[in-house]
C-alpha cells in the first residue's frame, strides 16, 4: 500500500497516511492523527500533496533485465 501526504491548508501541518490505492482520495482519519484536537481536526481543509522525489535507478549491466 502506498504512503501519501496530506497537507491542512489553513495550519500548514502535514500528515504520512497508508492508503490502499481503491482509498487514495479520502482524506485523513481522526483516529490517524493524535497530535491534533477534535476542533482543529473539524476545521482542517485537507489537500493531497504530489511529490516528485522518485527516483529510477537502472544500470546497463543488469543481465536479462532490459535497458529501459
């Protein structure tokens, strides 16, 4: 299951959720964030941040594998 990232849009705080990909829109739980108060919680406006920090790493020596 994939990790992504959820920024609140007024307090500028982020969350890592694990999500299944069928559940990739739903923002986060309150059960998955205990640092934050059920009032602060309400307010939130959550927004799913994509990140761009993947990185491919291939090599020309890897036999069979292909050169991709």
């Amino acid at each position: 299951m994939p990790l992504y990232t959820y920024t609140d849009k007024k307090t500028n705080k982020s969350v890592d959720v694990l999500r299944s990909f069928a559940d990739y829109e739903k923002p986060p739980l309150r059960e998955e964030l205990p640092n934050m108060d059920n009032e602060e919680f309400n307010a939130a406006e959550w927004v799913r941040d994509i990140n761009g920090g993947q990185v491919v790493v291939r090599a020309s020596n890897w036999a069979g594998k292909g050169n991709w």
